[in-house]
C-alpha cells in the first residue's frame, strides 16, 4: 500500500483529532497540528508538510497540507467539520495519520467544483436573485487560496467569497496522463490547473463569465448511456467518432495549444441506408453543450438563383467566423449536420450540367471549412450512402477528415435495436413472455437499424389486428388482451426482407423441382463447394475466393449453386442473371453488377452467383460476338479484394466453357468444376427417389436416359405425366398411378426429335 499512495518511510502514528482552533483557519481546509510534531510530516527537497489521514478501517482517505498552531497539543491534529465528515471520525477519536510524499506528474490539469452555499436556508429574494458568481475572479482566488493542496473526487471544501461562505465538491480531479481505471480520481492544485465551475438551478448560484469552460465542457452529460440515446449496435463507431473528433476539445484551450494541434473540423458518417448515420449526428447534436447545431439538408442548399447557393454556404458558417472573431480560442462550439451531403459536394467535373453551380458549391464550401481564414470553432458532420460520389479534396485532412463508416449492425448490435424498440411494450406487460429477442436477432441477419425497426412496428400490426374486426371497427377494444408474440415477429420478418439479405426467393426458383440425390459424383461437387464456404468462413488468407461451375445446359449448375448459397447460411447471397436485366444497355448491365458487388461488400459474409455468364457476356457463336466492357468488368470484380474484414464467394455457371477459355475469362476463378450429365446409375437413383415408375420399368428407364441433364429428365418426367396414358399429375407424385413406360418413351422421342 506504500508504493501504491506514495507514503513515506514512517511508521504510521496515532493522533487524536481536535476541532480547528478558529472559524477563519477552519475555511482554509489546511490541518494543524503542535510545533513538535510538524517535522514527522515534511516533504524531502520541498518546504511542504502533508499528511495522510486514515479512519480506523482505511476507508475514507484526506491528504491536508499541515501547519503549526502554538495551541495544539503535542500529538493532536486539529480538522474542521468537513474534514472529519470525509474520513468519518469525531473529535477526541484517534486517528492513522503517516507522512504523504506526492508521486511524480501529481499536479492537477482540471478540476470540477459543484457550488452551494454553506447556508441553504436561503430567503425567497435572495433565490429570485441568484448571487453572481464570476468564474474568472474565484478561480484565481482558490489557486491562491488552496495552493499545492491536494483535491480527491467527491470531497468538500468550504472557502469565503465576498463576504459569503460556500462549499464547493470536487466532480472531477484530473491529473494530465493519468489513468482513470485505477485508483480514484485526485491530484494537488498547481499554478496552471484549469477550474470548471458548476452550479444547481436551485442552488440560488449563478456563474459567469465562464466562456472557456463552456467550451471545455461541451457535452451535457458526464457520461453516456447509447441505449437510453436510441442508439444500438454503434458502441465502437462512438468510440470511434468520440476520441477523433470530441477528445481534444473536453481539455481546456491552454491544453491544445501547448499540444500545437488543431482541433478536427469535420467528419463524415457513411454507410447503407438505414444505419443509424442521421441518428448518429442528431444525438451527438443534442448531448453538446453551446450553440444549438444547425441541421440541413444537402438539397436545401442548392437554388435557382445565380450566386445564391454559394451564399447559402457561407451563412451556415457566419454565425462562428464572428463568435471566433470576437472571442477567438474562447468562442462555442458551433455544429453544422449536413445530411445527403452527396447532394452539393459530388466530384467537380463530374456534373456536366453547363453551369458549373456544383463546382463551385465545393470550392465554397472547401474555403470555409479550411481555407486562408480557417475557422477552428466549427464541427461539420456529414452525412451519405455514397461516398464514392464526394469529391477527394473534402475528404483530406483539415476538412471531414474523420471517416467512419456505419455499417450494418452484428447479432449483438441488432439485439441492443431490437430491446430499444421493444423495451416500451416490456415495461407496459404488451411483449409476451415467449418473445426472444436474441433469437430475433440471430434471425434477422444483415438488417439494419430502420429495417429492425420497422420489423418491431409490424409485429406490433399483428397484434392489434388480433383485437379488431373489419365487421365492427367501433368495438371496444380490450387492452390488457393486446400481446405482442414471437409468431407475430416472425410473420414481421415475412413482411421486412432486409435490403442487403438473402435473395431466398430468387435461389429457391432457380431449383423448383427440389433437390435429389444424383450420384457420387455430383454429391462430391457440393461437398467441394461446401468446403469452399467453410474456407471463406475461417480463413484469413482468403477474403475472397471463385469458383467457375461448367457443363452442358439443363446440368444442374445453377440448382447447385444456390442450394450451396442457401445451406451456407451467409447473410447476404444474390444471383446475377441476364434475365433480370433483358434490354437494358452495356452501360447499365455493368452498374447493376457493379451494384451488387458493393452491396456484398457491406455484409461480413457474401456469395454472388453469376448465371449463364455467356448470356451476361451477351455471346453469339455466330461471329463469335460478346460485350467486351462487361467482359472487362466482371474480370476486374473478379480479381477485386474485399474491404477488410469482408469476405466474399464468387459462384459463375456456364454451358459455353471453350468460349470462355478463348478469352482468358475461365483464369479469373480459383477453381472450376464439371457438372456432369446423369449415367445410368445417377438417374436410376433419381427416378427411385422420385417414385414414378414401377419397380420393374426403372431399369430399361434409366437406361434409356443414360446421358441426359437432369433438367431434360425432370421435364420429361412432367410430360409423360400427362395425358390418358401416363395419368393425371398429380395422381403420379402423389405415388397413386404410375408413368407407363411405353408413354414415356414416346415422349423420350419427342424431346430427341426435337
């Protein structure tokens, strides 16, 4: 314990406490004690004498300077009233006292003091009032006063101010370096330790003239609860935005100037729709002290006038270039938000409107923030989904330099969405008992912050649908019957399919006949496959991994493909397919897919699948002919590392493979695999699993279907189905009548003749 308090040397000593010999010495918050007893107390290489004061089980702790008064008897130690309630002891009780030695680097840098009067009986006047207090004046005055004394979180202090007795209580003693998660908070005032005054409405104590504590203390609050905030899942980007941006600007002005650093002027929160980016900058907004932050809309700047929006960016900036004018390091915070900023501040050069107005929005808009007269009292926050858009000057250091990117939140994140938005109903006895929040959130995958959101409103829709009837909508309704449930939510997620998820529908068209086991050899592609995802899952070397599925058309290629996307379990798995964008132009089919590679790129784990790359690439083996600049943008997506910490799976399917070879594309997957046809064995362990023939007939089926893609044979099946010979459909998969294998040769004529 000696190291850890810096005690000197002696032994502790008992010491029996006595009252402060008179009121002015008991507002000096010093200790006194005999002549004789004054050396066991100094401190080597100073003139100071310091105790430490303990009660009997160390539970409360004081550190007084000591000085000699001719009328304390030798062993005792004289405190005042506050001193004794502190370490909880009275007069005539004998207390552990020990020579204090400060460690190094003890002087505090801020102190934050809590006024009250000494006497709270205030008359109604007096509260009307409200005694002035000038925060200048009593800082220099406690200096002089409490000089080389030393100050703990949580004590109080009595002093006099212009004839009037006061007791301040330290909120906050913070030694330059020190670190808060040991011990607590104390140090000993020192000629440049910066004094934040705080005052009760109700104290009856108004302080002025504080204009550099202002600033130092910008936010409302000493500490920040996110979840009472409406803020989930962002804990880190807080962090994160906290310590670049709010850090600097808690020490006071003299701090940051010896430091010889600017403060950060700028910071841009980017990421999906949805997020938290607006509600990100709005809160921050509401937890600084100051100025109330101005809030715009990036199209609310823009106008039809000439020269009017550039006008419209210099006044958001004309009420802090005067405030640093007048007051310079002393002026307020003043927050800008700016949200869609994309809107005013995209790339110069790349509108080609004729007008140049965007252009010179920027250059504007650049100036203000960092050009020859820089403003250093400004915070702009900036909001976009499109970073990319921005131009790069806007993004260096100086200006929105502060980049943090709000992504879609991880299961944990989206538990903390889920019990704020819930947390209502639960302390109101609306949510039922079998709600689980963290198996929704293990649900919902990939869904954003607004999208959770709107999953909690819709079980809520649910619901109150129970209570009413569309026969009498003027029937009372029983509240205490309305329960939100976990079937309610789970009809919700039915209703809000997250916007960067799972294309489940898309995957499960793309193998509408099922999946059935066609043999050795094409159970062995999906185990390959699957150990595809399991490497991408866990690996570190492989962010991005491709495969390249061939074989001749109706295979099974893109079934295999999604059914690997569906069993892998990624958050986000998209098919790509030509299909989707019949008629549009090169230009357009590249955006879409370079669309889709930036969407995968937000969710930690992602599978495309590009079907029928030959249809994408627009082949003609007539020619040959292809898209060339489609061919060139699928080559580069291919060779493109994810950002850090995404990973990505790359699934193409093609009956054209020679074509591909001829031009290099096949070099851009890490592996490729063949999809074979069905032999004899594979479809007769189909046509067994599908239970359409009879026993004796699957044989000579099997056998007449050797070689067949397993779409054709399923296409057969479906034609032999019907008609008078073959049954009706569905008396034949119900496993009721039997495909009659003389009809479905006929039919096996028919698809070869054709």
């Amino acid at each position: 314990m000696a190291g850890r308090f810096g005690f000197g040397s002696s032994a502790p000593a008992k010491m029996r406490v006595t009252n402060t010999p008179s009121t002015d010495l008991a507002l000096t918050n010093l200790a006194y004690c005999s002549a004789t007893d004054l050396h066991n107390f100094a401190v080597p290489g100073t003139k100071l004498f310091m105790a430490l004061i303990a009660d009997r089980v160390v539970l409360n702790l004081s550190y007084p300077l000591i000085t000699p008064h001719q009328s304390i008897q030798s062993e005792h130690i004289a405190l005042n009233a506050v001193q004794r309630r502190h370490i909880q002891v009275s007069s005539g009780d004998e207390v552990s006292i020990t020579r204090f030695i400060p460690p190094e680097d003890f002087n505090l840098a801020l102190l934050s003091l809590e006024l009250e009067f000494v006497k709270k009986g205030a008359t109604r006047t007096e509260q009307v009032k409200r005694i002035e207090v000038d925060a200048a004046v009593l800082s220099n005055q406690l200096k002089k006063r409490f000089m080389n004394q030393i100050m703990t979180s949580g004590q109080r202090v009595t002093f006099e101010y212009h004839g009037t007795n006061y007791i301040f209580t330290v909120n906050q003693a913070t030694v330059e370096g020190q670190d808060k998660s040991g011990d607590v908070e104390r140090g000993m005032i020192a000629a440049d330790t910066y004094f934040i005054f705080e005052a009760p409405t109700a104290s009856g104590i108004k302080i002025i003239n504080q204009r550099e504590a202002a600033s130092s203390n910008i936010f409302r609050h000493k500490e920040f609860n996110l979840e009472k905030l409406g803020i989930g899942g962002l804990g880190a980007e807080f962090a994160d935005i906290f310590r670049r941006a709010f850090a600097s600007r808690v020490f006071p002005p003299h701090v940051i100037s010896k430091l010889g650093i600017k403060h950060v002027k700028g910071m841009l929160l980017y990421g999906p729709p949805g997020t938290g980016k607006t509600l990100m900058a709005r809160q921050i907004g509401k937890m600084l002290n100051g100025k109330e932050p101005k809030i715009v809309n990036g199209p609310e700047v823009l106008s039809k006038f000439v020269g009017e929006t550039e006008k419209n960016v210099r006044d958001l900036f004309a009420d802090a270039e005067n405030d640093q004018r007048m007051h310079g390091d002393q002026s307020e915070l003043h927050v800008i938000i700016f949200d869609e900023i994309d809107a005013i501040c995209k790339s110069r050069g790349s509108t080609r409107d004729g007008t140049g107005v965007h252009d010179s929005i920027v250059n504007q808009l650049l100036t203000k923030i960092d050009g020859v007269e820089a403003l250093n009292n400004v915070l702009l926050i900036g909001m976009t989904n499109r970073k990319d858009l921005l131009d790069e000057a806007l993004m260096r250091p100086g200006r929105l330099e502060v980049q943090v990117e709000i992504s879609l939140p991880d299961e944990n994140g989206r538990l903390q969405i889920l019990q704020i938005h819930t947390n209502k109903m639960k302390e109101t006895s609306f949510l039922a008992p079998d709600v689980n929040l963290m198996e929704l959130a293990a649900r919902t995958k990939n869904y954003s912050g607004a999208e959770l959101e709107g999953v909690v409103k819709s079980a809520v829709s649910f619901a109150l649908n129970r209570q009413l009837s569309l026969d009498d909508l003027t029937k009372t309704v029983d509240e205490e019957s309305i329960k939100v449930t976990m079937d309610d939510f789970l009809q919700a997620l039915h209703d809000i399919v997250p916007a960067f998820g799972a294309s489940t529908d898309d995957l499960e068209r793309c193998r509408l006949n099922g999946m059935v086991d066609c043999g050795k050899r094409h159970q062995h592609i999906y185990q390959r496959a699957m150990l595809l995802v399991e490497q991408v899952k866990v690996s570190k070397g492989s962010p991005l991994v491709t495969c390249l599925m061939e074989g001749s058309s109706g295979s099974g290629k893109t079934a295999l493909a999604a059914t690997v996307g569906i069993d892998s379990d990624f958050p986000y798995v998209k098919i790509v397919s030509a299909e989707t964008m019949t008629g549009l132009h090169e230009s357009t089919k590249c955006a879409h897919i370079v669309k889709v590679f930036e969407d995968a790129y937000k969710s930690p784990l992602s599978i495309i699948i590009l079907d029928d790359i030959e249809r994408l690439l627009e082949y003609v083996a007539i020619g040959p002919r292809f898209s060339n600049i489609i061919c060139q943008t699928l080559l580069v997506l291919l060779k493109r590392l994810p950002p850090k910490g995404k990973k990505l799976l790359v699934f193409g399917t093609t009956s054209e493979v020679e074509f591909l070879d001829s031009i290099g594309f096949c070099n851009a997957f890490s592996i490729t695999h063949h999809i074979p046809t069905l032999k004899t064995d594979d479809a007769k362990k189909v046509l067994q699993q599908l239970n359409v023939f009879a026993p004796q007939d699957i044989d000579a089926a099997a056998e007449a279907v050797n070689d067949m893609p397993i779409k054709k044979l399923y296409m057969l099946i479906e034609m032999a189905a019907q008609g008078e010979h073959g049954g009706s459909s569905e008396a034949i998969y119900s496993g009721k009548e039997k495909i009659k294998f003389n009809h479905f040769v006929d039919c096996l004529q028919d698809v070869i003749r054709y």
